[in-house]
C-alpha cells in the first residue's frame, strides 16, 4: 500500500471492530479523510492518546481501498489538554469540531483555510485570553465564510445599500434595509450588529469591549446563521444523492 504523510486535527473516533477505531481527519493537504487506526483501544497501543478529538498530529497513513490506516502518529498540540476542567470550552470545541466535519462535504478534497482556520480557533480555545463563547462565535462566521456563506453585517445583503442596518435575517444572509427587510428579521441592537462584524474580521479589540449582553445576543444569531447554512447543506447533500 503507498504511503503518505500529512497533518491533521482529529474531529471524531468511533469503534470498529474489538480493538480498532475509525478516525475522522481534517488533514492540511488531504481535506477530510476517515482512517482505520489499528489496535487503538489496547492498553498497550503504540498511538497512546495520540489519535483523541482536539489533536493535532503529524500522520503516516497507507492508502487503503476502503479506508486508508494510520501507521505513525505524532502529537504537535493536544489542544484539549487545554481546556483543562471548562466544560464551556470543551463544548464550544466540540461544536467547532463538528462543523468543521460537516463543511468539509468531499473526502480528500482540500481544505487547507478551513484546516488553518480550525487549528488557529482551537490554540484560542485553549487559551485562556478569548472567552470560549466568543472563540466559537468567530470561528463560525469565518469558517461559514470559507465556505461561501459570508454574512453580511453592513451593506444590505440583498440590494447592497450601505448600513448600518436593523434588520437581520439568516437565510437572506445578513442584514436588510427597510425596503428589503422580511417579516419575522431579527432587530439586534446597534452594538450586536457591530460585534458580528468585529467577530467575523477577528477584530479582538471590538469584541473585547462589547458589553455581554450584546455578545449573548451575538451568539444567538450566529447559531441561527450557523444552523440554517448546515441543515441547508444537508438537505442539498440528499438532493444530490436521490438525483
Ligand atoms: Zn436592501
């Protein structure tokens, strides 16, 4: 079997078999690839705790015609080491582990900025310098963004007139004028459309200084945006495989 080597954060495990598990891998060259990592659950196994979720590793693998395997595992970060008790950061990892996996549709299609991205938002996960909720925030926005779903929280999203504006609405992709806007839009405060954007560009200092009820706010909408993009993915996925 060819070999080939790659680097990668571990999004999920599940059993197989008696002792072996099957990893799924966001990989930097590779994009999403599920691999069989033999003999994984034995006290004894020569991966140790090197193939768990939230771990960045430097990987062998032989191709394989169902699944490639893993020959040799080396840790670069073990960002739930991190984490350390805070269930909040443990979820809010998770969520973006899961998200990660989903935008990544393709098998071995690459992914390199959403890899970057993932492995940027982890090392702040495990900081303790970002609050985890808004660490999750970010990194949602910008990965829906990667992905070709880039809300707009200035310009109208559906005639482009500059903002600010009031009206926010998930499936017209952001904010709406009042000419545009639909029934049923959210109406964030002024300051929540302010920190979505400041979330979306990274830009630390803005979010910093937002008030919390504003970024609890931030942090409904952008579950909302997340959630509509995803469960929208899905459905055209099954589209795909019916036709
Ligand atoms: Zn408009």
């Amino acid at each position: 079997m060819p070999l080939y080597r790659d680097e990668a954060v571990v999004l999920r495990t599940h059993k197989l078999g008696e002792a072996d598990r099957i990893i799924t891998l966001l990989t930097r060259q590779n994009g999403r690839v599920r691999a069989v990592a033999k003999g994984v659950r034995r006290t004894m196994s020569k991966f140790g705790s090197r193939l768990e979720p939230f771990t960045h590793v430097d990987l062998q693998l032989a191709e394989g015609r169902t699944f490639d395997v893993v020959t040799q595992a080396e840790t670069r970060a073990a960002y739930a080491a991190g984490f350390g008790n805070d269930y909040e950061r443990y979820t809010a990892g998770t969520v973006m582990l899961e998200t990660a996996e989903r935008l990544a549709t393709e098998e071995k299609e690459p992914a390199l900025a959403q890899f970057r991205l993932l492995v940027g938002a982890l090392r702040a996960m495990a900081s303790p310098d970002h609050r985890p909720g808004q660490v999750l925030d970010s990194y949602l926005l910008r990965a829906l963004a990667l992905a070709g779903y880039a809300p707009s929280f200035d310009d109208c999203a559906h005639c482009g007139r500059p903002g600010p504006h009031r009206y926010l609405n998930p499936s017209m992709g952001g904010v709406l004028c009042t000419t545009c806007r639909l029934p049923g839009s959210a109406t964030p405060s002024a300051e929540t459309v302010v920190a979505l954007g400041a979330l979306l560009a990274g830009d630390w200092d803005v979010v910093r200084a937002t008030d919390a009820r504003h970024l609890r706010e931030c942090s409904g909408l952008v579950a909302a945006f997340t959630q509509w993009h995803l469960e929208r993915g899905l459905r055209s996925l099954e589209h795909l495989e019916r036709a």
